[in-house]
C-alpha cells in the first residue's frame, strides 16, 4: 500500500513533466525554445489540464508496477540468501542482479502503460480525437498489430530497466 501510495503521488508530481519532456522529444526540431517554452504554450493553447494527458494509465499501473518490483527484488534476494551463512551480507553482484531482475520484471506493466501514455499525451489537440482515453487507445493498437502493438517498443524498456534498477 505505501509503495502504491508513494507510486501515485510520484505519478501526479511528475507528470506534468513527463509530458513537457515528451512534447520536446516528439516535435520537430525548433519547436520549442526551452522546456519553459514548451510548458507556456501547453498551458495558453491548451490549458492546464493538458499537463495530465495520459495520466490514468500510470496511475492504474503504478499499483501493480510497484508490486512486481519489491516481489521480484525480494525472491532473487532469497534466492542468493539461500546459500549464504547466517547474518552474511549479500555482495554487490547479487544485490545489482536482483535489482535488475526487478527492473525487467516491472517491464511486463510498464512498457505498455509507458507506451499507451506517450500515445495519449502526444495526440494533436483536434477532434475527434485519435484515442478517446486508455481502452480506446489499447483496443486500437491491439486492432492494428496485436500484442505486439500494445508492447511496442518493449526491448528497449527492458534494457532501460534493467540496467537501470541494477
């Protein structure tokens, strides 16, 4: 509960960050002057709730993210405790690999939900709309390339993430 708790609070922080980051990132080159550029013309063009595009998703998944990376440190680290004697220290090696079993196990939830996110935060401001929310936008991926629509970009993640949390 605290780490879900901690997850969501880092989730609505954030955000708003997150998708100055990905705007930046997406746009043609000079777009945007500066990051500040950027947050000023999301808010005057778009509002301030433009900021939270995409949020659902994580915060649907943070639960669960969470979850899968304290149960996957934890096992690993009973897994290597397992041939230790008692009160010895796990080394280096082991706590890095344990921390990037985690990151890759996490991955099962978060690429997607990084994926569906980035989709919704970087759709044009028009109407209709592209995706009408999450479902939609999972259920059009789904429809367009199957599961391996949703997970796009899924290697990468894994890579990120599991040297990451190593």
């Amino acid at each position: 509960m605290a780490g879900t708790v901690g997850g969501i609070a880092q989730v609505l922080v954030g955000q708003p960050f997150d998708m100055v980051k990905v705007r930046m990132q997406t746009s043609a080159p000079g777009t945007f002057t500066s990051a500040l550029d950027c947050a000023t013309r999301v808010f005057k063009n778009e509002g301030p709730l433009a900021f939270y595009k995409g949020t659902l998703t994580p915060l649907l998944g943070i639960g669960a993210c969470v979850s899968i990376q304290f149960a996957a440190l934890e096992s690993v680290k009973r897994y290597f405790r397992g041939n230790k004697l008692p009160g010895q220290e796990l080394s280096l090696p082991e706590l890095c690999a344990a921390g990037a079993f985690a990151g890759v196990a996490n991955t099962v939830v978060s690429g997607p939900v990084e994926h569906i996110r980035i989709r919704l935060q970087t759709q044009p401001n028009v109407t209709p709309k592209l995706y009408n929310g999450p479902l939609d936008c999972v259920r059009k991926l789904y429809a367009a390339n199957g599961l391996a629509g949703v997970f796009k970009g899924q290697v990468s993640t894994i890579w990120r993430d599991g040297v990451g949390y190593g």
